[in-house]
C-alpha cells in the first residue's frame, strides 16, 4: 500500500531534474528514470502480462507529458522506436509495440493512488524539461476545461493556436533572431532585436526598408528606425568580422581570386542562420520532427528578380562595365528577364518542411566574358549537403533536371544516400518509350546499369525509369527519372519512386511563400541580397515550425494544410511583442 503519494511523486520528479542537467531528449530522460515499482499498485497478473509495471508507468508518464491520448500514442509507438526504447519495451519489432489497448488495461489496473502519483510526477516532469530546455513550451499541452462539449471544439482550437502562436514567437525571439548580429557600437539608438522585429514587418507586408522607415516617422514609432539605417545592419551582418569596408561593391569582389568576398559574405551570413535553425531544432527536440522517419530532403534553385537590363545595347550586345556580378540570365533566354539566384535544401516528404541551408548561386550569363566566375553544380550540391547533415541523417536527396551532373550524381552516391532526378532530355530514348507503347499490357519500363562517370572511369550505375505523364509539355508523354536505389523492378516500385518524388513540390510551394516575404530592394549591394533572401528563409522555418506545434497542440497530420497562414505569422512575429512585451 502507498502510504505518501506526494513523497513518492516528488522522488520522481527531483531524480528527473537531475537527469534534465545532462540528457538532451525527453526520451532519454524517461529511460533513465528511477521507477519505485515497489510503491506502486498494478492489479495485473505480471506472469501473464507481455509488458510490466515500469514499462507501462514509464509510457503513461511520457504520454501524459506530451499531451498524447492512449490512441495517439499507440500509434507513436508503432511507428517511433526512440519511444520504445525510451519505455523499456523489450520487443523485436515495432509491430508488436503495446496498442491502445494494452495501455488502457495498465490504467485501469493501476490503482487510484498510483495514477494519482503518475500523473503529479508528469505535471512536474513537464515542468522540469521545460525549464531545462530540453522541450519546447509550446510542445506541452494546455488542459482544456473538463466540461468542455463537441460545441466549444473549435474555440478550444482557437485558444490552442494562439496559446501556442504566442510561445513560438517568443521562442523564435530567444533563440533564432539574435543569432543575426551586427556589431554596432552598444550605445546604438536600436537594439538588433528591434531592426529584425521591424524586417518581419517588412516580409509580412511585402515591403521595403524605405517604406517602413516611412511609415515609423509617419506614426512617431520609436522602436521603427530609418530605411538607410536598417540597410546599414544589413550590410553589417554580412560583414566578416576581419572586414572593414562599408561600402562594399560588387566590382571590387572580383577583382582579386573571382570569389573570395562572396564567399566571406556567404558564410557570415549563413553562420548565423546555421545558428538560430540548430537553435530552434534543438528547443524542440522532445518531439524532434526529424526522429524516427525517412528523411528526404529537395534540392533547388530559385530567383530574386532583378529588372535593371544588362545591356548598353541589346542589339549589338554591348553589356554595361559595371553590371553586379552576381545576378545571373535565367535559363530561360528571356532578354527582360534576370536576377540573383539562390540554392536551398529543405526538408520534404512525411517532416516539417524546413529549410537547413542555402546557398549563393552564380552562373556564366551571355553578357559576362567567357571565363566569368560561377559555381558548378556539384560544389553547390556538396556544400547544401553538409549544412543539412550538420542537422539531421538524410535518406535521400531528391534534384530537378537542371542538376542532371555526373559529378552531382557521384557526390550523393558517395555519401551513401539515395537520389531522383528527372532526366533532362530523353532524345536518345524514344525507341524505348515506342516499345513500351507497343507492349500488350506494360505502361512502364526500367533501364539498370545506366552508368555514371567519375576521373575517367564508371563510379556508379544507376537505373532510368520510364514512366507515362499527362503533361502536353513531356515528349511522346512519358517522363524519365533516374534512380541510384538497387532495383525497382515492378510497376508498384517505379510508382512508388515516382510519387514519392512528387512531395518535392513543397519545395516549389516554399519558394513562392519566401518571395512574398522578400524585402522590396534597389540595392546592388549583395550583403543586402544575401541577407533578405536568408531572413525570409528564417522567417519561413519559424512559420512552419509554429504551424507544425500547432499541429501537434490539436492532433492534426503534419501533412495536413498549414493552420497558421505565412503572412500572419510574419505580422505577428514582427508586432506581437511590441505590444505585449
């Protein structure tokens, strides 16, 4: 019989706090956890039970922390073997994890003043995790009102997402936004926090610097500083350290080496992205959205229009001497068309779409001299690959057709991941579609053993698979992808592939959200181009880690449409907390 329930929670509770000061996940925390199953209830038969007392108390502890209902968690059991091992199950596979079922009859067998003494250790757990950081405030759950009926559902949502809306934006605040520093003096008229709330602004509105500025002397807004001033931080937080140069231009960059400056640019800024995005995954990592799943990531390019013509005379193709180096011709060929180019990995598939690095992009355009500086594509793919890595273990990469490289190619491969692609052009391939077209029943076919070159000689094969589109702009109607996986050998697999390759449209749907975010700009000044393209990135991670604990906060699928619309998010990152401190 439990003779102090209170006792025997608060034991629980303070070995927690301990543990808190050296794990880095609530999992951990609950593995290690000290369980007194001698002061505990369990009316079970523990002879004819498949999981015991501590296996089940360390579960209900885990779930009541995260909010989970029995059904819920049974479902995160099956599929999250980080939470079996974090309970004690001693199972083969994940299959056989303990179902709704099981949990519910370990409940009820508990007696009253053992669930008493569970559910006080989670309420005090949840505290201790979240004072120690190890877990988002935002992950917690908000009790809802026992009398609550199917009538107040939707204002119980409405409590829940702004409720946890409120605590994303603090979290992006503490440990996102500062990372961006400009080293000003420190008796500056603004903190850095102010110019980057007041760039929020900015990206929720679609508008500029100037403008902003503008409207802050219009209103007398103390806390909205002048358009040249935010300009200025901007430039600043490009600014390497060792670089004393306020006004930077883009001819002097390639003056010596091609690329050096750009490259200081690059890293400056990407330093404090790398910073506040392993900030952010880490606040969250008690349910890391990247545990336990097949992670894919997408790479791509994306444009930054830029409407100034490079030519003195189209006609005679005469360029201008001093045209900014880094904006690039799209591949299109449009004459009117230009603009800086940035490259991105994201995350797709079944995980939070968020984006884990980006990178500067500059290719040879027809204005520029043959041997104008640019980046191929392979050194682009590598860099994007090892900001990702620092954050998560990718699975595979998937690529559009413009990255259709060997040397692409022999770079995924030889870091063990899996990629598809599209196949540029199939020229070549058209007796292959033909005989697909003829076969009495095949609608698709594979190509193995298609080969990749490295130094001279094969590295790799690969397979082509050829699959029928209803898309008028694919010739003869069929599209091919290629595939590095070991084989794929039925109509199911080649669907699979394909439909997986599908969910890289997050990616498309990801750039059209940061171009509405983009700062409107003049400038030619590439710390200014860098660092709005890099804030609207951060910016659009904060809105899909938010809708993703909102999610979470009331059960729906991460897959399922964003609960918190981008440009809300912006506005309220930007302004809440000017208002309510």
């Amino acid at each position: 019989m439990v003779r102090d329930d209170p006792a025997v929670a608060e034991a629980i509770v303070v070995h927690a706090e301990t543990l808190c000061e050296r794990e880095d996940h609530l999992w951990d925390v609950i593995n290690k956890l000290s369980i007194p199953v001698d002061l505990l209830t369990d009316y079970r038969d523990q002879g004819k039970v498949d999981f015991g007392t501590e296996e089940m108390v360390r579960a209900h502890l885990y779930r009541l922390i995260r909010g989970y209902s029995q059904s819920d968690f049974a479902d995160q059991l099956s599929e999250r073997s980080s939470l079996v091992k974090a309970a004690g199950f001693q199972i083969k596979k994940l299959e056989d994890a303990p179902s709704q079922q099981d949990l519910s009859y370990a409940k009820c067998n508990f007696s009253d003043p053992t669930w008493d003494i569970i559910e006080a250790a989670a309420n005090g757990i949840r505290r201790e995790v979240v004072e120690h950081g190890i877990i988002s405030e935002a992950l917690v759950p908000t009790p809802a009102p026992d009398d609550e009926g199917e009538e107040d559902t939707e204002k119980t949502k409405r409590e829940y997402k702004r409720e946890k809306t409120h605590k994303s934006v603090k979290l992006a605040r503490k440990h996102a936004l500062p990372e961006f520093k400009t080293g000003r003096a420190s008796n500056r008229q603004y903190e850095d926090i102010e110019l980057l709330d007041q760039v929020a602004r900015i990206c929720a509105n679609n508008g500029s610097a100037h403008s902003e500025g503008e409207i802050g002397y219009l209103l007398n807004d103390e806390l909205t500083c002048d358009g040249s001033t935010l300009l200025r931080a901007l430039k600043l937080i490009a600014t390497p350290d060792d670089d004393d140069s306020m006004q930077l231009t883009l001819d002097s960059v390639f003056e010596e080496n091609r690329m050096p400056k750009i490259d200081a640019i690059r890293d400056e800024v990407m330093k404090a992205f790398d910073g506040a995005t392993d900030n952010v995954i880490n606040s969250i990592r008690g349910d890391d959205p990247f545990d336990d799943r097949k992670t894919i990531a997408a790479i791509d390019i994306t444009d930054d229009p830029f409407t100034v013509s490079p030519w003195l005379d189209r006609d005679k193709e005469i360029p201008k001497p001093n045209y900014p180096r880094m904006i690039n011709g799209f591949v299109d060929g449009d004459p009117k068309k230009q603009g800086y180019k940035y490259a991105t990995i994201t995350l797709v598939g079944d995980n939070v779409p968020i984006i884990l690095g980006v990178e500067p992009y500059k290719q040879n355009s027809k204005w520029e001299e043959e041997d104008a500086p640019s980046y191929p594509k392979a050194d682009l793919v590598e860099r994007l690959l090892d900001r990702a890595q620092e954050f998560v273990d990718l699975d595979e990469v998937l690529l559009d057709r413009g990255f259709y490289v060997d040397d692409v190619y022999t770079a995924i491969e030889d870091r063990g991941l899996l990629y598809t692609t599209p196949v540029p052009k199939y020229t070549d391939d058209y007796e292959n579609i033909e005989k697909i077209r003829a076969h009495p029943e095949a609608d698709m076919a594979v190509e193995p053993d298609v080969e990749f070159e490295k130094d001279g000689g094969v590295h790799h094969t690969a397979q082509f698979l050829y699959v029928p589109v209803k898309d008028d702009d694919a010739d003869g109607n069929y599209a091919v992808f290629v595939t590095n996986r070991d084989s794929v050998d039925s109509p199911g697999e080649i669907k699979h592939v394909v439909n997986q390759y599908r969910r890289r449209w997050d990616i498309e749907n990801q750039y059209k959200t940061i171009v509405e975010y983009l700062p409107r700009t003049s400038s030619t000044d590439y710390r200014v181009r860098l660092t709005n393209f890099v804030l609207a990135a951060l910016i659009y991670n904060l809105w899909r880690l938010t809708d993703y604990l909102i999610k979470i906060a009331i059960d729906l699928d991460v897959r399922a449409p964003p609960v918190l619309t981008a440009k809300t998010f912006a506005t309220v990152l930007g302004q809440f907390l000017l208002r309510v401190g």
